[in-house]
C-alpha cells in the first residue's frame, strides 16, 4: 500500500496529495470504484452535494476508520446563503455519515449571493467543529482576493481545474503568494492530454502511464491532484506516482504544452439550472 506524502494546510491538518474524485460515480455501480480507491490506500475523498452520492458514500465509509480520511464537501451555488449554506454542510454530514469535514468549499461562486454571508456561514460552522478548513472551487483571483478580505477563517484551498493544457498560472500565483493550497480539479484533462508528445515520451522513459506523468507534473508543482476514475486498475495506477520524478527540463516541456484549454471550465453556468441557481 502507497504511503502518500501530504501538505499542510494553515490549520496544521495535513491533506493527502492525491485524493479520488467521484463525480459521476453514483448508485451501486459508482460504489464499486470509490471503494476500490480506498481498499488501494486512498485516504483523501472528493465529494460534493452535487454530485448527487454522498448517501451511497457513506454507506462505504461504515468500513474504514474515519479518523484516517481526509473527506471533502461542496456546497452548491444555490445555497450559498447564511441558513441554506450551514444546512446544506448539516445535510452533506448526514448523508456521509460523520460528524466533520475535514474541507468544506464553495463549489462555484454564485453573483447573486454576498460572498460575505456564505463565509460567515462558513465561520459559524467551523467554530462548531463541523468544519475543519473552509476554501473555495472555481474563484478567479478578484473573488479569492475579496474571501481573504473578509473571511474570519483562513481560505485553506482553491480546488480548480489544473492540467499542463490549463494551467491558470494567475491563479496559481496568486494562491501561492497568500499560502493558498491549489487542488487539481479535472487534473487528467479527461485524458484530452495523454496523446501530446512530451507526455508519451516521460511515459517511455520512466515506464509509467500517461497519466502518472500528468499526475507527477502537478504534484513536482505543489498542486494536490484528485483523478476520477471507475478502473480499479488506473485508481491504483494514480496513486503509484511517488516512486520517480520528473527533473527541471521535463517540467519544463510539459509546461509549454499549456494552451488556456479548459474541459470543464469553459462555459457559462446556466442559472437556472438546480446546480447552480441565483437563489435557493
């Protein structure tokens, strides 16, 4: 079993670099590889009410230790506000079947929503004990900037999407210079970036998967990495990235594959839709 390295976030809690996302993966056929994940030694779970699973998610949590997991929630843009925000984290515990988020984030910033009520929502919910860190998915640096301003909580992580066709290098920067953990949402470019050959060739070399050497690039970046995946043969490939490295000059041809693409992060939000929602 892989002994995954961690970062620390401001509260001094640790956050396994490599997490299993599970968007997607949902009913008895989306429990399979979420518990693959965790019977290969993820500790570190990616969810969202979104997502639509929590439920199934903890039914699956009853077999593991709950203080060895590093477990992530999502609020909805829709319920953003001071009462909905802290009963939607009261609902995603529920479901999950535990009494804390280790990470509880803003899964998308919603305009109609002051960005003041939801973090002091957030506030109130970690003085409770409800939630350990609080951060945010999705911000440009003008949102972060205003969250650091007003947050009575440090912004412990930006989860964005983040692949050597994406790079976002603003945000990352920003993130960097206000101790701001990046999370690699869509860190495989939904395999858009295996075929590109400076990809194949680190593959060769180092007899690794594409997608190791992408996973790699981001983690030699200081960016936690959470890939999706329903293969219990590629979930435990994404976590068998820690026995090599990739030297200056290899992350250096993988950077200059960045091309602003996006896969996910390149259309409007539809407000009328439940997922995102002016108003609750």
């Amino acid at each position: 079993m892989t002994d995954v390295p961690t970062k620390t976030l401001p509260s001094g809690d640790e956050i396994p670099l490599v997490g299993m996302g599970t968007w997607t993966l949902t009913g008895e056929e989306g429990k399979k590889p979420i518990r693959a994940s965790l019977d290969a030694g993820y500790t570190h779970l990616d969810c969202a009410e979104g997502y639509q699973n929590e439920a199934e998610i903890g039914e699956i949590l009853t077999d593991f230790e709950r203080e060895e997991l590093f477990l992530t929630s999502k609020v909805l843009p829709s319920n953003l506000g001071y009462e909905s925000l802290q009963k939607s984290c009261k609902a995603s515990l529920e479901r999950l079947g535990i009494d804390y988020l280790d990470l509880y984030l803003i899964h998308w910033p919603n305009p109609a929503i002051s960005l003041r009520e939801s973090l002091d929502a957030m506030a109130k919910l970690h003085e409770e004990g409800l939630v350990r860190n609080v951060g945010v998915s999705n911000f440009s640096v003008y949102q972060l900037s205003c969250a650091r301003h007003i947050s009575d909580v440090p912004i412990a992580v930006n989860q964005i999407e983040y692949h050597p066709l994406y790079q976002q290098s603003e945000v990352v920067e920003y993130c960097r210079d206000n101790e701001i953990l990046i999370e690699a949402a869509a860190p495989l470019a939904e395999t858009e970036v295996f075929g590109e050959a400076p990809v194949q060739d680190l593959a060769e070399k180092y007899d690794k998967s594409p997608a190791q050497v992408v996973l790699r690039w981001s983690i030699e970046r200081d960016v936690v990495v959470i890939p999706r995946s329903s293969s219990p043969e590629h979930i435990r490939g994404n976590l068998d990235v820690f026995d090599f490295s990739l030297d200056d000059d290899e992350l250096s041809r993988l950077d200059e594959l960045d091309r602003n693409h996006a896969v996910y992060h390149h259309t409007v939000p539809d407000w009328g839709r439940d997922i995102y929602g002016i108003s609750e």
